[in-house]
C-alpha cells in the first residue's frame, strides 16, 4: 500500500515576517534594523525583460533591485514588497486567475515565492530549483502548474506542482543563457525555452521509467543562428519565433520550415523582436524598434516557400508606432472589462511605460506615456544645499529633478550626450543654490539653473519647475568623470578621461584658467579642506595613482598662449598592494590560535583518560583537521582600481577604496617627503582597516553623514552599509555596522550616494537603473534607540547583608583558573613570535643602513664611476 501523501491546505499562509530578509547588524550593538527606512522608489528597471504584468484593471506589477512593487494606476501610489534572500529578484509572472504572483529569487539556493493577490500574504515557498538564480517564470494556462528556469551556473528547468510545493520534474535546458520559458496554451504537456543562440522544443512524456521531459534542439540549418527573445507557440504545435535580425522564423519538427519578412527584402522589425502575441486569433510581434505590428495568422500558419531562399514575404496589416525613440521589450493586456480587446501597457526600454490602444480603428487613442523613468544605468545624483530637490543623470542623456519630500519627478530635459558626473553649486556661489554642473560623454560641461519657470503671457508651462541653460564648455576630448568647486567657491575643476584636469573660474561668466595633463585617465577629484594649510586638488586616477596639485598661485599663470600649464606644483603617489601580506599575519594569527586550542583539546583529553571516562584509542579514527591552504604573497600585475578617495584629518594624507584584488580593506597613505621626490619610491599605506563581513566586495561610493557619526558605503554588490565611528570624520574608527541589500546584486552596483541638505534622508542610485530614498534615523533618536536595545541590567537586591564581607575578583575580565594558564603559554608563544619579527626588523634595518651607505659612497666617486641606481633595480 502506497503512503499516503499529506497535501497543504488551501487555507495555510507563511508569516511573511519571519521569511523577508532583513538588514545585517554588528552583534549586540543596538543599532536598530529601521536606521534606514525606505520612503519611495524613483526607478523601474526598464531594461530586464518582461519586467511589466498587470494584477487587476488598476496594478501593475514589476521589479526594482530587491523590491517587487505594485503601482495603483489611478493614484500613482507604490506598493513594496522586500525580496525573502536579500540576493535579488530574477523573474515575475502572474497566475491565469490574477489571484496569485509568483517571485522567483536570486542568490544561494534561492526559493520561488508565490504570493495571493490582493492580500499579498505569502502562499506557497517553492525550494530547490536552481543554485543561483532564476530568469524566467511560466504558469500553465489551467494554472496547476509552474515552469520555472534557472540562469547560471546550472540553467536547470523545473516544473513544479506548485500548490503542493513539489517538484515534478526538472533538467538541464541548455549549456548557455535561457532567457525565456513557458507552457503550449492549447497543447498540454508541451513547453518552450529560447535563449543564447537556440531554441528548444519540450514534451512531458510518460516512459516506462516515469513523466519525463524531452526536449529537442532547434536546428537553424542554413539560417543564421540568432538568440531568440520573443517567440509563441501555435494551436497546431508549430512556433513562431523572432530573430536578431528583425524577421520572423516559423519552426516545425525542430527545422526552420520558413522564415518570414516583409516585402522588398525588408525586415518585419529594424531590430530584435522582443515579444510575439497570439491573442484572440490575432497575432501581434512587438519590436525593439518602437514598433507593434498585426499580422494575419492564417497565412502566417500556413506559409511556405519553393524557392532556396528560404524567404516568405508577406505585410503586416496593421502596424502602431509608439514613438521615435522607443524601445519596446514588453506588453500586457489590460483587464478593464469596458476595453479588454484593444488596451495594452507597455514596458519602454527608454525608460517608460506606456498604455496602448491596440484598437487600429480611426478612432484609436494615441499612446500615452503614464509613468517616466531613468533608462539604464544612473550616474550619479547630487541634492540642493538648501532645499528638498535632488537632481540625477545617466547613460539616457537626461537630466533629471525630483521632490522627494512629495516623491515627484519636477522636471527633465535630454541632450546629446550621456550624463557622466554632476555638482550643486555651493551657497557661496549662488545665493539661491539654483546652480548645478553637468558633465558629459562627449567632453561637455553645462552650467544648468534649476529655478521656477518663467511667467510668460499665453504660455502654460509642463512642469513646476524648469532647467535652463547658463553656459557650456567643453573642457575635455572624452568624457567628464569629476566635477570638484574648491572651498571658497572661485574655481570649478573638471576632471577627465583624456587624461586632464581643467580649472575654470567661476563669476558672472565661467572663464577658462587652464588645464593640467595627469599620468592617466582621471576618476575623482577632491579639493582639500579649508582648515588644511595649503589649497591642493587631490585627482585619483586610473592605474592605481593619486596626483596632488598646489592651486594657490593659479590666478597667477600664464594661459595667453596655451591653457596648457606645464609646471604646476605636485606630488604623486602610486598605490602598493599590501593585502597578500595582511592575510599572511591573518593566517599566522589562525595558525597560533590554533595550535593553542589543539593543545588545550588535547590537555582536556588526558583529564578524561585519567579519569577512565576515555581510552587512548577513541580518538585514533578521527579525520585530522584539515590544513589551511598556504597563502602565498601576491601583487597584482595590473595595479587595482583606486574606487574613492577623500582627504584624511591630517594633511599629507588620505584614505582609499580600492576594487577588484585589494577590496576588502580601507587604505590610509601618505604622499613622499620632499626628501624623497628625487627618489623612485612607492609608498605603502600607512595602515589597512578591514571592512568586517564584506566579504571583500568592493566599496564603490563614501559619503559621510552630516555630523560625521557615521560614514556610509555605497558597495558593488548593491547594499548600503552603514559604519558608526567612534570618533566623528575618523575612518579609523569603524565600530558597529548596518547593511541592507537594495539595488540588484548582480548588476546594480552603487554609483551615487547623498544626503538631504537637513540630514533627514538618504538617496542611492545605481547601474541598475534604479533609485531610492530613505528617511534616515536623527542622531538622537538613534541614539536612543542603541540605548534601549541594548540589555537591562536587573536591580540589585535588597536583602543583601551589607556587614558581610566577600572576597572578590575585581576584574570583569578576569580567566578561568584553566583558561588563565592556557593564556600563560598563549603569551609565552606571542611573545617567541614577536621576538621573531624584531630580529627581522633589526636585520632590515641594518641592511637599509648598509644600503645607505654603499648609496653615499656611489655619490660620493666620480660621476664616470658611479653605478647607475636604475639599472640596479631592474636587476
């Protein structure tokens, strides 16, 4: 008799509390978990695909970074929803009821979750899919099942019986990228994926082993092999897919049985096709090309050719063009019951969703763009100095304003060129703070005015608040990359990818000053601070190096001939790799405690041998501890990216963040002595502070909170980190941390970070194309909010004889009477090994003097008999 199988009630829910993932906090530090708090989402990942579903006649539903949002149609209003990994969401789709949405997840071992709709209670988990991620998610047209794909490194197809959390059945789809999956909606049991060059048709078949799935590889034959984006699959078994090149392919029995264009050799879309419909007997490809177009299904079905060409040539019979410059990745029928045949909405690549009428009729209404976003990568974003605005730009070319105290949009313009760097102009050089510096690809820099729009009899104005342009230079041959106004507001500096810095004046009108040429493409400029003795312009850049220039005398060169200043004062460092060494002393650490602990273990052992609770043999089958791989010094051969720089509180010195093999640690370093400029020297940071549990991803953005209490990281991997110091300004003092994951994990590294002018809140942009604000806890809230989640300490008692005497152990800290002697033998081994290091040092000191003086008696002979230092060293 087969075991009976207990099914999940209809009726059970998760707590979605107990699943939603949640900021990582330093243990015991009382940091509470809403020190940020989001307040609204700015962005829509317009890029990924099928990232637009509709829930009811007034939600749509798509993704941000690690946020499923709902957007109420009418209101405008957001809906959240927090990723349960905090790793990233990978794909969405609705059930055929509209009653449920599933949410497939990213990270290790991600899970599916299935939500019911509008409760938004958490339905059903679905575990143990695919490793890392999923990329795509399919109901079956009766709803019972799910096909769920996985991206790399496993690209695992899974169909599940959902409700029961259960899965059916599952295997490899293919070996690349599978971009797409989903159910036959008339022939059951029969399924689709397409992807990085290929196209795969599936059955679940009954074998005599059991349901498997077969799956048969699309073969292009003559045709040339395309990935493959949008693709439907026909009543009769037949698929209809797109093609790369803009023509569509009819597949039968896994051969291209004809391909489809237009007319004249013309294509059915300039461009990718993204999606093809077949919807009430109407059959609908929608084009990266901004273009819908209708074609009859009938002569598509039953097209052929007799020719070697292989080509059917046929014309649309209707066609919509939602604009001239949209891209069109995605669209989803409404459900209004009034309109349900002819209104769409669509996704825009272009950073837009639009609602369609698909109607073709006379009287069809012309597309509407409801929503407007930032489409792609966000460079950057900078707030006012006085007031509630934060402005943004990106690979679009827009610049964008926002009010995110009310969470609108209040103006945008588009230019030429992508935005690559920004600055608010300080008070001192504009009194209404209405002044903002935009750089750009092609080398431009643009002195923009945020005011209110001008009254002008008869005009209406679009928006609240305008843009104007004051000015445009153009400073650079490539693309601006920093954008710097020193302290007393006179000189703006832009830095550059051709290897420049330019200073222009600032005044009524912005005047060149000149330009500096770097030893590299520049990535940061920071002037230094006004109680620093000197006026220096620190430039990070590529390679590793960090250039200070002196400014002080700039007023008083000579640019009549050529804005080329050749001499300008300056001091160069390249930065020297260090972290193999550090995890050398952390492995020499590991190696001490553990050979401490082995003895206290085997110490423990001979008590319990003497005391008959062990014999000698109880242990001798025990796997021996394994041996930690040796760590061997290494400098990369390609010097690390220097990510952010910022003067220390010292003059003379400054911190960097480095990415790729010297991520992981904060390096303060030291510009060379005058006594050393004549000298080929390579400095090595003055001191390394580990960012603790990063596990070494790179900090792509610094910023500090505006009384210095706590320094916030913007990292590679999409979260925000959030570090109390213990010493206002001083990175040194890294105490406490609070992380949370926001922006996509994958590809949503943190490109800008800012302040509200009043402390209050916290807005991040990213490469995902999202954009975030957060009510950031006050100073004395958090405060107290540390203090009371910190543990009570309970009253002491009152009956107490306070004549009695006892002895006591003064020291909080004191050892175990064990533990005591284990640190005796714990020093005495310290104590060898420093011992060990100073006669080290003591032999590099002496050959440093040694070397010293070999070097005085060198000068100290005739030029035609000195060595050459150089060729020394390259020996």
């Amino acid at each position: 008799k087969e075991p009976e199988v207990k099914l999940m009630p209809e009726d059970f829910y998760y707590d979605i509390d107990e699943h939603v993932s949640k900021p990582e906090v330093t243990e015991e530090s009382g940091l509470p978990l809403d020190l940020l708090a989001l307040k609204h989402s700015f962005g829509y990942d317009c890029k990924r695909r099928c990232n637009l579903h509709m829930l009811d006649e007034n939600t749509l539903l798509f993704l941000a970074g690690n946020l499923i949002q709902l957007l109420d149609l009418p209101s405008k209003k957001l809906t959240y929803i927090r990723s349960t990994s905090g790793g990233g969401i990978g794909a969405l789709a609705v059930h055929p009821s509209r009653k449920y949405f599933a949410v497939a997840e990213k990270g290790h071992a991600p899970n599916i979750n299935v939500f019911e709709f509008p409760s938004l209670k958490l339905f059903r988990i679905l575990r143990g899919g695919t490793e890392q991620m999923y990329s795509s998610l399919n109901f079956s047209p009766d709803g019972e099942l799910l096909a769920s794909q996985g991206g790399e490194p496993d690209f695992m197809l899974t169909v599940w019986n959902w409700k029961q959390e259960q899965i059916m059945l599952r295997t490899k789809a293919f070996s690349q990228e599978v971009f797409r999956v989903s159910f036959s909606s008339e022939l059951e049991g029969q399924l689709t994926t397409a992807g990085t060059g290929h196209i795969r048709f599936w059955k679940m078949a009954d074998t005599f082993t059991g349901l498997k799935l077969q799956g048969e590889l699309g073969r292009f034959g003559k045709t040339e092999i395309s990935d493959i984006e949008g693709y439907v699959e026909l009543p009769d078994g037949k698929v209809l897919s797109g093609s790369e090149s803009g023509n569509m392919l009819l597949w039968e029995g896994g051969l291209i049985k004809v391909e489809i264009g237009r007319k004249g050799k013309k294509l059915c879309h300039h461009g990718a096709i993204q999606q093809i419909l077949l919807d009430e007997g109407e059959l609908m490809t929608i084009g990266i090309d901004g273009y819908v177009r209708m074609w009859d299904f009938e002569t598509i079905d039953t097209a052929d050719t007799s020719d070697d060409t292989g080509l059917f040539e046929m014309e649309p019979m209707n066609e919509l063009c939602v604009g001239p410059h949209v891209q069109l990745k995605y669209i989803v029928k409404s459900i209004d019951d009034e309109n349900e045949a002819t209104i769409w909405y669509a996704q825009d690549g272009n950073g837009a969703i639009y609602k369609l009428d698909l109607s073709f009729s006379h009287t069809s209404l012309a597309p509407e763009k409801i929503t407007s976003y930032h489409a792609g990568p966000i460079s950057t974003c900078i707030t006012s100095p006085v007031t509630h605005l934060v402005a943004t730009t990106g690979t679009d070319a827009t610049v964008r304003v926002y009010d995110y105290m009310t969470e609108k949009q209040v103006v945008d313009t588009k230019y030429t060129s992508s935005g690559t760097a920004m600055f608010w102009a300080p008070k001192i050089v504009s009194n209404m703070c209405s002044t903002i510096y935009v750089g750009f690809e092609d080398g431009v820099i643009r002195i923009l005015n945020v005011t209110e729009p001008v009254t002008v009899p008869g005009r209406k104005h679009k928006s609240e608040c305008e843009i104007s342009l004051v000015q445009a230079l153009k400073p650079h041959k490539s693309h601006v990359t920093s954008i710097a106004v020193d302290g007393k507001g006179e000189i703006l500096a832009t830095g550059g990818a051709d290897s420049t810095v330019f200073f222009i004046g600032i005044g009524e009108e912005y005047s060149p000053i000149g330009f500096v040429s770097t030893p590299a493409p520049v990535t940061q400029l920071q002037f230094s601070p006004e109680k620093f003795s000197k006026s220096t312009l620190l430039v990070v850049c590529e390679g590793g190096i960090v250039v200070e220039y002196d400014i002080a005398n700039l007023d008083k060169l000579d640019t009549a001939h050529t804005y080329h200043i050749q001499h300008l004062e300056n001091r160069k460092y390249t930065f020297r790799s260090i972290k193999s060494r550090l995890r050398v002393e952390e492995l020499e650490r590991f190696r001490i405690e553990e050979e401490i602990r082995k003895k206290k273990e085997e110490q423990e052992r001979r008590i319990r041998i003497e005391r008959g609770l062990e014999t000698e043999s109880d242990n001798e089958e025990e796997e021996p501890i394994k041996q930690t791989e040796e760590w061997k010094p290494y400098i990369p051969e390609d010097p690390s990216p220097i990510l952010q720089a910022f003067y220390s509180l010292k003059e003379n010195q400054f911190w960097l963040s480095m990415g790729e093999f010297d991520a992981g640690y904060l390096y303060e370093c030291k510009f060379a002595n005058e006594a050393d400029k004549s000298k080929l020297v390579y400095d090595e940071p003055l001191q390394a502070i580990p960012v603790v549990d990063s596990i070494d991803v790179p900090i792509s953005i610094i910023r500090f909170s505006t009384n210095g209490q706590q320094v916030i990281f913007g990292m590679m991997n999409g979260k925000i980190r959030i570090q109390q110091l213990d010493e206002p300004f001083d990175i040194s003092t890294m105490a406490a941390y609070w992380m949370l994951s926001l922006h996509d994990n994958h590809y949503g590294h943190i490109t800008g970070l800012a302040m509200s002018f009043d402390s209050s809140m916290l807005l991040s942009v990213g490469a995902d194309g999202n954009f975030f604000s957060f009510v950031y806890m006050e100073q004395l809230k958090l405060e107290e909010q540390i203090k009371a989640n910190k543990a009570k300490i309970p009253s002491a008692r009152v009956n107490i004889d306070p004549e009695r005497q006892i002895d006591d152990i003064d020291d909080p800290n004191a050892y175990s009477i064990e533990d005591a002697k284990q640190k005796a033998e714990y020093d005495k081994l310290m104590k060898q090994a420093e011992e060990k290091k100073r006669e080290v040092r003591r032999a590099i000191a002496k050959l440093r003097r040694q070397f010293k003086a070999i070097l005085e008696q060198n000068e100290d002979l005739p030029s035609d008999l000195q060595l050459d230092r150089m060729v020394g060293i390259l020996w």
